[in-house]
C-alpha cells in the first residue's frame, strides 16, 4: 500500500487544531492571553508553510518554507513551555502538545537534510 502523499499536512492541521482546543481550557488571564496568541499563530504556521512548501516552484523556495516549519515547531514548543511553567494543572496535556512539536521539528530536520 503506498503511504498518503499528504499524511505530514494532515499531521499539521491535526496539531493546529489540537493546539486551539487545548488553548480553550487555559485559565484567561493576561499572560496566558498573550502567550496563546503566540502559540496559536506558530502552530498554525507550521501547517500553512508546509502547504506552501509542497506549491513551491524551486528546491530553493522548498528549503526556504520547510525551515520556516522548523523555525515555527519550536517556537510552538517554546511557548508551550512558557504555559506548562505557568499552568501546572496542564502539564500532562502540555506535554503531549511538545512532545509533538519536537517531533514535526525533527521532521523538518530531516526533510532539511534530504533535500540539501
């Protein structure tokens, strides 16, 4: 059976939709506001520059978009860190949500490397 062409854009959308529905259940108040509003842009983006990385009209362009969707997992886990520190009550669900961020990093990596 060949694997779906498509599975790491389903991968993404999957993490920005689990990140908006985690964001939900956090306590509103100032810093949770402003760094949601961080966090929901950077994992929305891994997602949107991985789309435009597989429309992209050079190999060039397509290393240039896969590393912002490296640039953009760690800043999600970065913000994710922020909250986990902040908001003891979600660490396990946090954790999850870095756990994966780190691995859509590392796929990026590679991506990175077999496309050099």
């Amino acid at each position: 059976m060949e694997p779906k062409k498509y599975d790491l854009e389903e991968r993404t959308l999957k993490f920005a939709i689990d990140s908006r529905l985690f964001l939900k259940k956090l306590p509103r108040n100032i810093s949770n506001i402003e760094d949601a509003k961080q966090y929901v842009r950077s994992s929305g983006s891994v997602g949107a520059n991985y789309i435009e990385a597989n429309e992209s009209f050079s190999k060039k362009d397509f290393c240039f978009r896969i590393k912002i969707c490296r640039k953009e997992a760690k800043e999600s886990c970065y913000w994710l860190k922020i909250m986990r520190a902040t908001n003891l009550e979600f660490e396990t669900e946090i954790n999850i949500l870095i756990q994966e961020s780190d691995e859509l990093k590392k796929i990026f990596s590679s991506i990175l490397e077999k496309s050099s």
